[in-house]
C-alpha cells in the first residue's frame, strides 16, 4: 500500500501496490524514484521522490527562505 494525497481533491488515499508502478528507470535515472499510482479519484498521479529530488526540493526550499528574508518588512 501507499499513502498518497491526490492532487485533485487534497485528500490522503491508500492506493493498493498493483495500482502503483515505476516510471523512472534507476538505471537511467539514479537517486530518482517516480511512480505513477492510479488513484481512487480516477486520475494517475505521477509521484517523485529519491535523493536527487529531495535535494533539489531542499535548494528550491533554501532560496525561498532567502527570497522571504529579503523582503522589507514594513515597521
Ligand atoms: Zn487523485
């Protein structure tokens, strides 16, 4: 099982393992594991995780913390 929260409705669903399967090959793309999960709204969500995207996700998160801390704050 996984636990997805579906895009469309921003509700957390269970999707049963033969509903999820592999997009990204780990021998092309390493630190990369994508997978499409069907989900019970009908759609296919395709989700990205592995060390490469998490990093990536931490250097987008680091810069807009410093974009934030940029702005004026008015006293
Ligand atoms: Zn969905």
């Amino acid at each position: 099982m996984l636990l997805i929260t579906c895009p469309v409705t921003r509700t957390d669903e269970l999707v049963a393992d033969r509903r999820v399967r592999p997009v990204a090959d780990p021998r092309n793309r390493p630190g990369v594991v994508a997978v499409v999960a069907d989900c019970p709204c009908g759609g296919a969500h395709v989700f990205l995780t592995g060390r490469r995207i998490e990093q990536a996700r931490a250097r987008l998160a680091a810069a807009d913390r410093a974009r934030r801390a940029d702005v004026a704050v008015p006293a």
